[in-house]
C-alpha cells in the first residue's frame, strides 16, 4: 500500500514537472520570437517534432520612409 501511494505521488510530481517545462518552452519560444521581431527576422514556427523551422528575413523600414508613408496618409 504504501509502495502505490508513493508511486501515485512519483507520478504525479513527474506531471507537474513535465506541465512546468511545457509551459517554459512555450514562454522562452515567445521571447525568442519578440527578440527575432525586433532584430527583424519572422517568428520561428515549430514544426512536428518541435524542430524550428527556417528563419525568414522581415523588411524593416527606414525612420525616412515610416515618415515618408505618414505624410503621404496626412496628405489624403
């Protein structure tokens, strides 16, 4: 009896474990992504088996044409 209820406790302490890293993976794969945003790359979308697939180059924009495309709204 007592062997089964440390077995149930065991495994159920696994499960939090593996709910903890779950819940990690997908907070560190966010920042990941708002850090790739920033450096102008897409966000890495994973795939089956949880392998990043390939990096895609964001165009970032100029402060000269970001105020360029303003003033043209401005304008209408």
């Amino acid at each position: 009896m007592l062997n089964w209820l440390r077995k149930a406790l065991r495994s159920r302490y696994v499960e939090m474990l593996e709910e903890e890293n779950a819940r990690l993976k997908a907070e560190n794969r966010a920042m990941l992504n708002s850090l790739l945003g920033t450096a102008g790359f897409g966000p890495i979308e994973t795939g089956e088996a949880g392998k990043p697939a390939a990096l895609t180059r964001v165009r970032k924009r100029s402060w000269g044409q970001i105020q360029a495309m303003r003033e043209e709204e401005a304008r209408k």
